[in-house]
C-alpha cells in the first residue's frame, strides 16, 4: 500500500508536473530543441498511461512493480537517458509511421459515427420532451384537473389568517 501511494507521487509529480512545466518553458522560450524533446516525452507518456492502467489491474501484486514502475518514469524523464526520446525513436515513431493511415482513418470514422450518435440522441431526447409536453398539457386540460391538483397540494383545512392592517403613510401598524 505504501509503495503504491509513493509511486502515485512520483508519477504526479515527476511524471506529469515537471514535465508540464518544463514543456510550459520550452514553449514559451520558443526553444525548438526543448520542444521537440518535451513532445516526444509527452508521446511516450501517454503510452505509458495506457499500458500502466491495464498493467496496475493484472500484474501489480508483482514484487517491486510499483518500484520499477517509479524508476522507468524517472528514467523516461531525466537528460542523462533520455529515456523518452530512447523510446520514441526506436518504437513509436516507427510504429505509428507504419499504422498512420489506419490511425486516420479510424479517426475519421469515429468522429462521423460520434456526430451521427449525437444527433440520434438529440432527437430521442427532443421527441420524448416533445411527448411529456403534450402528455402533461392533455392532463392539464381535462375538466377537474385544476381542483384535483388543489386538493392533492393542501393537506387539511386552511387556517384563518388574520387581515393584516395597512399602515398610515408614514407610521408603523405596530
């Protein structure tokens, strides 16, 4: 348990903080060379972030795994590495070159079909709002509605109230 709280904190904080920052340097000193380095690491990350969410579920009671898990984040990040840029150029660069077509096109696709998704959904949505309307407004209209909404809100007899007396202008009823 301790060793997965540390390795939350590690990959917080030198996984995502002080990279986020550094990238926030490199674009704003417009530093090409920092920016690419940033980029690549970002990249890389985020692989990392999908393979270690399936990988905390299967394989997380292995002995030093959160230990491992913190040393290849810092590994990834530190300029004597460049774990990172490692990593990116020999295997995802290559592989996501190879697949850039299909990545595309897999894109494309789910943007149609989310759009597509939306507007059906916005229309069930419409049609049933549009169908309560007219079924609140037909019970609204029958005759008795009004007095049997009356009686349902008041529970029992209504207390006399006492008239309130209106004040003279400029002096208090009390």
């Amino acid at each position: 348990m301790v060793s997965w709280v540390i390795s939350r904190l590690v990959v917080l904080v030198f996984g995502m903080l002080y990279p986020a920052y550094a990238s926030y340097k490199a674009v704003k000193t417009k530093n090409i060379r920092e920016y690419v380095r940033w980029m690549m690491y970002w990249i890389v990350f985020a692989f990392f972030m999908t393979i270690e969410t399936f990988s905390d579920i299967f394989i997380s009671w292995f002995p030093f795994y959160y230990e491992i898990k913190m040393a290849f984040v810092v590994w990834l990040l530190s300029p004597y590495t460049k774990g990172a840029s490692l990593l990116y150029r020999k295997f995802v660069h290559p592989a996501l070159s190879y697949r850039e077509k299909e990545i595309d096109s897999y894109i494309v696709q789910a943007k149609e079909r989310s759009y597509e998704t939306v507007l059906s959904f916005g229309k069930r949505g419409l049609n049933i709002a549009a169908t309560a309307a007219v079924q609140a407004a037909a019970k609204g209209t029958a005759p008795g509605a009004c007095r049997t909404v009356t009686l349902k809100m008041s529970v029992g007899p209504i207390p006399r109230q006492r008239p309130t007396p209106f004040p003279v202008q400029g002096r208090s009823p009390w």
